[in-house]
C-alpha cells in the first residue's frame, strides 16, 4: 500500500481550499490560533461530499470502510487540538489553564443540542467503555436483582455486567441474537420474555457493532420505563451516525465515543444520564475539575484532562450539525446499500447485515465464501482498502462500514478486491 505523510505545504494547502464553500473562523480562546473550518454547500446549499472527503488526511487512493472501529478526524479538529496545544504548553500560565477548563461547557451544550437533551444530563467521558461501566458501576444492585443484556453487547457493557453481578450477586440473563435480523417484533417480544418482577436493567446496543443489526431503542425503552426498569442504550455506533433523538428515545442511559463516527479526538466519549435516574446513579470516579452544569458538577471528576481535545469534541460535533446529522446518516446508509447491492452478486458471499433499510444503517459484515476473514483483511490493506474481521463461530466475517467520507467509487474498489480474490485465491 502507498504510504503517504502529508507535508507542511499540503497541510496549508488543505486549509488554503474551499472554492465555493464558505470557510469561517471558529470561536477562540484568548491568543490561540484561528481554526479554519470549511462547512461543505454547494452554491445551491447541498452537501458538497467532495468537500467532506477532502478535510481528511487520508489520501485519495487509501479507502478507509471502518468507521465502526475507528475514524479518522478532519484536519480541523487535529488542528484545533494541536493550536491549543501548543498555546497551552507554550505559556501555562493559570489564566488559560483556568479558560481551557472551561471549554467542557462548551461542548456540553453543543453534545446536549445534538442529542436533543439537557447540557444537565451530559456526561463527557473517555469513551464508550467508560460510560458503560460508570452505568454497571453506578447503580445500586443487589443479590436476587436481575439485569437483562443483549448477548451481542460489545465486552465494556457485558463483561462489565457479569463481573459486577458476581462482585455483588445480581443475576445477569442473556437474550441471544438471531441472524437474518428477525425484525423488531421477535426482539421486543424476546426482552419482554427475558423480564421478570425481579429486572432492575436492560441493556442494549442501539446498532450493533458485529452485523450492524438496528434495534428498536424507542419501543425498548417504553417496554422497560413501564416495569421500572432502567435503561442503558450503548451508542457506540449510533452516535456519529444516527440522528439520534434522546428526547424521543427517553433511555435512563445512552454512552458514544466521539473517536467513533463523530469523527472527533481520540479518548473522549459521552454518557448521556436522564433526569429521572439521576438521583439512584452514583459517581464512579471522585477527583478534581469536575464540570460546572447539571449531574457533571458531581459525577465528572476525571482530574486532569486533554482539554484541547474536549473543546475540538465540541467544534467537531457543530460541524456534524452545521452539515445536518440526518444527511449523513441518509449518505452513509447509501453507501451502505450499495455494498451490499454489489457484494450480493458474488456468488458464494453470504451478507449477515439485513438487507432492509429500517433493520441496519452503515456496518455491513459479510462470509467471503470460502476465504479467511483476517486473511481477506490484510490483503485489502495490501491494496489500500482499511475493513475489519470479525471472528467467532457466529459471524466469522469481513466488515465494511463507510460513512460520509466514503463514496461509490470506494465500494467498486473494495467489492472489485473481493470479487478478485474469491476468481484468483488467497
Ligand atoms: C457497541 C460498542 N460498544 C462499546 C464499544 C467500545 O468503544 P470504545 O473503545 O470507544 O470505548 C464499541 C467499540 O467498538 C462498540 O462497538
């Protein structure tokens, strides 16, 4: 694979460009550099998708389909991160240090907007493993409590789950999958069996990071509110993707990482945490520089943090905004269906991801007949295509999960490799 590192002349370059886009400065703090942002429209006011794609680093011949395991970011959020940074490191004086802890605030607000909730109900976390596990620790459960999972939950939601109902005696009860994606109904109907008189938790992953099954948060969510039962929506692949609608949706808990499809810094997350739960949630963590709104004045105290990071969380989330998470998500999902579209005339392909839009949005996962997973994975990194693979006996697989970076002629790339090994051999 071509290697490519960008210099100093094509970073300048980069921000140097925009044509018809609008480029603005973002907001900043006492002495830092501006950060130039170019918001994607058209003359018309469409998303440019060109333009997204050219803020990246990544190089135009490199397809990155892997959204659901990591994104890259945009040159302004690194900017960002890297601007402030520097300012902070180059006079650490108390004033700015004391000014960039406040910018959490202004993430806060722009992460409650988003996600159509209160800046009192947010949380900024590390990621998605830490908001989950701030959930199974925080609550208080004991012998004889029952906590229903889904057992296709990423390992920072299940094994937290069943370490914790051992430390402290609940009993954890499982809901398997089932693939094809049997639809909403068999799943509502599956939790509601799973629940007795004795369930204190569900919890539950919105869009599932293995076949990239939907779930029905809303009707879940209502199911369990019914009972008194508290819910955990893991986010991890919903945010950055969705245009989640908390407000609508009404969980107890809802956790993301912003590395994820928001395409924002590395290590810093969200726990979204409703009103109603509050006052039975306890902190996991007790420390110093705590946030200023809401539930963050006393669950939030991770110490010292990278603040550049978190402000650049909160510019990153603005773009998506600015660009209109609906349209990313239609985009991403578009994607998406071509994939499977073209994958699905291989013969001997086996796609685990439904085919129905309203079952799945953006991670597709495929059995390349007969030919290795890991072994498919490298050489589509061989030849400038990042996938990932999922082993297991369930769906032993290959994932392709794009988003609105990615574009059509990225899925003739990645489809035309597997076509060519499965005609050639690996
Ligand atoms: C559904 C789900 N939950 C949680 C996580 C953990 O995310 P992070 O590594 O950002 O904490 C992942 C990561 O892939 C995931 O897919």
């Amino acid at each position: 694979m071509a290697t490519h590192s960008m210099s100093r002349r094509e970073f300048a370059r980069l921000f140097a460009m925009g044509g018809s886009a609008a480029i603005l400065s973002h907001q900043t703090l006492l002495g830092s550099k501006p950060v130039r942002i170019t918001y994607p429209f058209t003359s018309a006011g469409t998303v440019d998708w060109k333009t997204v794609r050219s803020q990246f680093l990544m190089p135009p011949e490199l397809t990155v389909l892997n959204a659901a395991n990591l994104c890259p970011s945009p040159a302004p959020v690194l900017e960002t991160v890297y601007n402030y940074t520097q300012r902070l490191d180059s006079e650490p004086v108390p004033s700015y240090r004391a000014e960039m802890r406040e910018v959490k605030e202004h993430t806060r607000k722009q992460l409650a907007e988003y996600l159509k909730v209160t800046p009192e109900e947010i949380l900024i976390t590390r990621n998605t493993s830490e908001s989950n596990n701030w959930v199974s620790n925080g609550l208080d459960l004991k012998a004889g409590d029952e906590v229903v999972i889904f057992s296709d939950n990423h390992p920072s939601n299940n094994e937290a789950w069943k370490e914790r109902g051992k430390r402290f005696g609940f009993i954890v009860k499982e809901v398997l999958p089932l693939n094809p994606h049997p639809g909403f109904d068999y799943y509502l109907e599956a939790f509601e069996k799973a629940m007795t008189p004795r369930t204190r938790v569900l919890s539950f992953t919105h869009l599932s990071n293995t076949v990239g099954d939907l779930f029905p948060a809303k009707e879940l969510c209502v199911m369990a509110r019914k009972r008194g039962i508290i819910t955990l929506v893991d986010g991890a692949q919903s945010f950055g993707l969705l245009d989640v609608d908390l407000s609508d949706i009404q969980p107890d808990f809802y956790s993301g990482s912003a590395h994820k499809w928001p395409c924002g810094p590395k290590e810093t997350g969200v726990l979204f945490v409703n009103k109603a739960i509050q006052d039975r949630f306890w902190p996991s963590m007790y420390s110093a520089y705590k946030g200023r709104e809401g539930l963050a004045q006393t669950h939030e105290g991770l110490g010292q943090r990278d603040t550049p990071a978190l402000y650049a969380f909160g510019q990153q989330i603005e773009f998506l905004r600015k660009i209109g998470q609906g349209k990313i998500e239609e985009r991403s999902g578009d994607i998406a269906t071509k994939i499977i579209e073209e994958l699905q005339k291989i013969k001997g392909v086996y796609i685990y991801t439904p085919n129905e839009r309203a079952l799945r949005s953006a991670v597709v996962t495929f059995r390349p007949a007969n030919l290795k997973p890991a072994k498919v994975v490298k050489a589509l990194e061989e030849d400038g295509i990042v996938s990932a693979s999922l082993g297991g006996e369930d769906w032993a697989g290959v994932r392709f999960s794009p988003h609105f970076y990615n574009s059509n002629s990225d899925v003739e790339r990645a489809v035309g490799a597997i076509r060519r090994y499965l005609r050639k051999g690996l």
